[in-house]
C-alpha cells in the first residue's frame, strides 16, 4: 500500500480501538449505577461508529496486519463449522478463498478438502499469507496455496475453481464489482460463491446491495444462510450473461 494508504488504515484502525474502549467505558459505568456519563459514553461510541462506517464505505482498505487479534474472536453464525455446512467442500476440489486472514476458516476448509483438494488463499498483505502459512504448518496441513494479489484482478485463468468465498471482506476491496466479476470469471459453470457478512464489521455490504452487485456481475443468488443482518449470500455463475 502506499504511504497514504497506510496512514489512513493506521487512523481508521485506532478509531475503531478508541471506538471499543469507549463502549467498554460504557458498560462499565452502567455497570457502576452512573446512567448519565454512561449514555454520554454509549452516545460518543455510536458517533464514532457511524463516522467509521462512511469512512470505510468512502475509502475501504483490508484489515491491518497489526489487528488480527479482531480474526481470532469467536464468529458465531460465521464460526468455520457454518462455513463448511453453507460451502459443503468436497474431497479433490480447489476452493479460492479472499482474504483468508490468520486462517480461522482456511484450515478447516482445506482439510475438508483433502487428500487430493487445494485451498488457494489470496491476501493483499504478505504479512497475513505468512501468519497463514505458521497456522497452517502448525495443524500439518499443506494443501494451502498462498499468493499474494488483488481481489479486483485476480492472477488465475477462467474457470479455475469449484469454488470461491470471502469472510466480511467484499467491503474492504475499492471495488466490489470489479471483484465479484473477477471471481464469476474463475469460478466453474457448475461452481459457487459465498459472501458473508455481519453488520458489527464496519465495512458490511447489506444483503439488497450485495445482490444488486451480484447480478451486475453475471451471478445467479441461491439462497441465504442466516438472518438479514448476519447472513451467508450463496451464489451461482449464471449460465448466460
């Protein structure tokens, strides 16, 4: 990224740090019986918050290398046992994931695939790829492909992949259209897509945009796995563009 890039990610991830000890402040003067400089703390925190929704949607850039602690957090609805129940990944396949971060879901997702099945993982951030490959080593998996490359023109011929998702990632990329072609494009006729979102990460796409994306990009939507605000978006290449 470049310098300016780099300077804003720094501001965007220190907002969102000052963001969660002003709601943990919050809580805990709730918690002590001051309501008044509780709702002023709670009031300073949803400020904060709707600043850094426009912000992302203005300027979206991936998670920082130094905030992967925020990867290892429990997922609830996206846990990777939810992943591999909406993605179904079967032995043999090749499987692109986006963004794939420290790993949470790469590993399970690339076990499933074994003996003969390849998990690519793309990341603009070597720093990610390689937090990847340590997680992946340490599990004894080594059916992990990483490369480094951008979401917007992605480094592999058409028709590559069984399968494709992306894990609260499609708001981080510049251009979600751009992406969202690119991955119809190097997904299998008979292949799919998810997307998974959830309205706490900053950088959510509601459900109505994704689709309104989706369908610009030759993709056909099948169903949704969750709830309006938490969901798994599963798409297929449409047949005729």
């Amino acid at each position: 990224m470049s310098p300016a890039r780099d300077t804003a990610t720094f501001l965007k991830a220190s907002l969102f740090h000052v963001e969660l000890a002003t709601w943990l402040l919050a809580i805990g003067l709730a918690l002590a019986a001051r309501p008044r400089p509780a709702a002023a703390s709670a009031a300073l925190a949803l400020g904060m918050d709707v600043a850094g929704r426009a912000w992302s949607r203005r300027s979206p850039v991936p998670m920082p290398y130094f905030m992967r602690w925020v990867l290892r957090l429990p997922r609830g609805p996206h846990a990777p046992a939810r992943l591999l129940r909406s993605l179904e990944p079967r032995p043999g396949e090749r499987i692109l994931e986006i963004g794939p971060g420290v790993g949470i879901h790469a590993i399970p997702v690339a076990e499933a695939l074994r003996p003969d099945g390849v998990l690519e993982a793309l990341d603009m951030q070597q720093p990610m790829l390689d937090e990847l490959a340590r997680h992946a080593a340490r599990h004894g998996v080594a059916n992990i492909v990483t490369r480094r490359g951008d979401a917007q023109r992605l480094p592999y011929p058409d028709a590559s992949f069984d399968a494709a998702y992306l894990v609260s990632v499609l708001g981080e990329i510049p251009d979600a259209r751009a992406a969202l072609r690119e991955l119809r494009r190097v997904i299998r006729p008979a292949g799919r897509l998810l997307v998974c979102e959830v309205v706490l990460d900053p950088d959510f796409v509601s459900l109505s945009s994704l689709l309104a994306l989706a369908a610009e990009a030759g993709l056909r939507f099948e169903r949704k796995d969750g709830v309006r605000f938490i969901y798994t978006a599963v798409f297929r290449p449409m047949t005729s563009l």
